[in-house]
C-alpha cells in the first residue's frame, strides 16, 4: 500500500473512531431504560474511548497538540501562526 493511501485509511479510521465514541457517550447519557442497554452503551463507550485514546498517544498527536497549546498560551500569536505552517512535502523518487 502507497504511504499515502496508508496515511489517508489511518487518519479515516481515526475519525470513525472518534465520532463513534462520542456517539456511544451521548447514547449512554440518553438511554435510561432497558438498564442493560444503558450498560451496553456504557460499556462500548469506555471501551472505544480507550482504544482512541491510545491510538491518539502512539500516533503523537497528543503531543503534537500540547506543542500547539503551549505556543497558543505561552508565546507571541505570531508564533502559532509558524506552528501551523505545513512541513515541506518530501520530493518524490522514482516509482
């Protein structure tokens, strides 16, 4: 697989994730009755936000985000604006 369809997959089921855990939170919070369902959703929720939360730390991007926030709170706006500038895109070989 091209590293780029790879990158686009990774980061397409990191949104899945995400907007699937933060369904079964609010289904968790809305649902009251059956009991059990209400466990289920909690259930699924806790788990699914476990996994996003550990897919999150070993992709780095919570640390690249607490860079982003320390600049944000911590230096001069200028320097958040050099924060979001994109990295130079690698020149592409042959293939």
């Amino acid at each position: 697989m091209k590293a780029e369809c790879y990158l686009k997959f990774t980061l397409q089921d990191m949104v899945y994730l995400d907007g699937v855990t933060a369904m079964l939170k609010e289904m968790g919070e809305k649902v009251t009755e059956p009991e059990d369902l209400k466990v289920f959703f909690e259930g699924r929720h806790s788990s699914y936000k476990t996994f996003r939360d550990s897919c999150l730390q070993s992709l780095f991007i919570k640390k690249y985000l607490d860079t982003y926030r320390e600049v944000m709170k911590e230096s001069d706006p200028v320097y958040f604006v050099v924060v979001l500038l994109p990295c130079p895109a690698p020149e592409s070989g042959p293939g």
